[in-house]
C-alpha cells in the first residue's frame, strides 16, 4: 500500500525515468532502435526495480497511468531527438495488458500528431498473456496499431502459454527470445535446440527476430549461425539514460 501511493506521487515527481537499451543488429554491429526500461528513483530507497513497482501498478490499476506516462515520455524524447539532429532510432515501449483497450489506438495517434513524431519510430512490445487472451477485441486493437504503422514485438517469447502457431493469427512482426534461453547458449543442449527451434520457424514466418540477454562473445556467434537478426544484452550495454544512448547514436552513425 505505501509503495502504491509513493508510486502515484513519483509520476508527479519526476522520480521516474525512462532508460534506453539498445538492440544492435547482428549484419551490421550498428544499432537498430532501444527497448526503453522504466527506472524509479526512489528518494530514500535508492533505485527501485521495475520488477518489483510494475506487478503493484499492475494489480492496482496504476499501470494505466504509468504506462501513459511511458508513451509520453519515449514520444517526447524522440521529438527532443529529432529537434537535436539525431539520427532517428526505433524505440520499444513495453505495453501492459491493461493498456490494451479500444481506446488504445486513438490515444496514441493523438500522441504521435502531438508530439510530431512518426508511427514507425514507436514499436510495442507485448507479452503472450494478451495474446493467449486472443479476443477478437484483442486482435481488432492490434490490427489497428499496425494499420497506423506501428510495429508490434512478442517480448518474452518461449516463457508464456503460447506458441509459434499464435504467431499466424496475430499482426506480430518482431518476436523476442527470451533471456532465459539464451542464458545457457551455447553449451547446454536444450536451450540450444529451442533457441534453434525459435529462430528457424520464426524466419520462416518472416519474423525478425531479436535475442535478449545476450552477455557473451559465444553467444553472439551461436545466434549469428542460427540466423538471429537482432541483439540485446549486457554484451552490448544494459539500459542506460537518454543522454548516454544519444552519445552512442551518434558514434554510431
Ligand atoms: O529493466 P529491467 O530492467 O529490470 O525490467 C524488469 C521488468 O520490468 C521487465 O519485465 C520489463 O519488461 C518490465 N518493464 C520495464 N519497463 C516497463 C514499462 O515501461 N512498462 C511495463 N509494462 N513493463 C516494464
Ligand atoms: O521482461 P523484459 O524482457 O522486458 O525485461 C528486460 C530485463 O532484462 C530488464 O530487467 C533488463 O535490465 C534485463 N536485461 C537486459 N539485458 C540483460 C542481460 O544481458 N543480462 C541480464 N541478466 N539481464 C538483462
Ligand atoms: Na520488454
Ligand atoms: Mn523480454
């Protein structure tokens, strides 16, 4: 309960903060877009982890709030970005399911004609839970956001409900490894063969594919040989502020 209502002033506060993680591509080593990750910098209790503030606000309805708050702040980053000369990068937000209602698709169209900012520079990253919720309802929203030029990434593939066969009946163009599959790349068998099974019926499918977690040189050169597209992990670099990312764009380019 206190962590409720402290959550609810530090949207207020300016104690949150989005960081940007990037996603580097595995052809080129040249980085694709950024997963922006929530970071509560709580005044006494230090950084708060968003693995421990994202069930609360989930539970408590207070992820409505919080998750407009993300999709305002990565908009409004991307303008002060596009303002600053920056070379334009993809940025992911992560979407609650109970984000996820018809008037999701308005809301964000008034946000990117808001904030100048083109549908294709925001991507949405859902887990399998909505998808295993798979309403028409469910369905008719994400056609919508694709239908506007948004793309939208399976996060945390491998760990939910749902299968490949999902992938069909869902507007889904990325799909993301989970971490704790890559985690064991490349020495331990079974990871190996999910890892495998993912990446060549996903390509088939014409998914691009990202890794998450990637920490290690092996298990880059284990994904680049099953023809994973995209990377993430520490191997990189873990989420780091605004102004860091930007200075790595800019060296990117
Ligand atoms: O960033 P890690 O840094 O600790 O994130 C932990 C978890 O919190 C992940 O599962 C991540 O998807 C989730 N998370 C981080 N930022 C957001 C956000 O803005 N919205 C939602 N819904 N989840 C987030
Ligand atoms: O659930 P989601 O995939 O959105 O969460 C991403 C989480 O993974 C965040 O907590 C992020 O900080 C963490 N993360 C990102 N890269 C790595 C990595 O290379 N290793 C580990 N252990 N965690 C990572
Ligand atoms: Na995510
Ligand atoms: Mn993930």
């Amino acid at each position: 309960l206190r962590l409720e209502s402290e959550l609810r002033q530090a949207l207020g506060n300016g104690e949150l903060q989005l960081y940007y993680q990037p996603k580097v591509s595995l052809r080129t080593g040249r980085i694709m877009g950024a997963e922006a990750l929530l970071r509560w910098r709580h005044p006494a209790r230090g950084m708060v982890s968003p693995g421990v503030f994202i069930p609360v606000a989930e539970e408590t309805g207070l992820i409505l709030e919080l998750g407009n708050w993300v999709l305002e702040e990565a908009c409004r980053q991307l303008h002060a970005w596009r303002d600053a000369g920056v070379p334009a990068p993809t940025i992911a937000v992560n979407l609650s399911g109970r984000q996820f209602d018809s008037q999701l698709p308005e809301r964000l169209a008034e946000l990117l004609a808001r904030r100048g900012v083109l549908p294709e520079q925001l991507m949405l990253e859902i887990t399998e839970s909505l998808l295993v919720r798979g309403t028409e309802n469910v369905i008719a929203i994400m056609n919508k956001l694709v239908a506007m030029g948004m793309a939208l990434a399976l996060d945390d593939f491998g760990t939910g409900y749902s299968s490949l066969a999902y992938l069909k009946k869902f507007p889904i163009s990325t799909l993301k490894i989970d971490r704790s599959f890559v985690i064991g790349l490349p020495d331990e068998e079974n990871d190996c063969a999910i890892a495998r099974a993912i990446v060549t019926m996903a390509r088939q499918l014409r998914q691009e594919i990202v890794a998450e977690g990637v920490e290690t040189p092996e298990q880059m050169a284990f994904l680049r040989g099953l023809g994973c597209h995209q990377l993430q992990g520490f191997l990189f670099s873990p989420a780091v502020p605004a102004a860091e990312f930007e200075a790595m764009l800019r060296e990117d380019r």
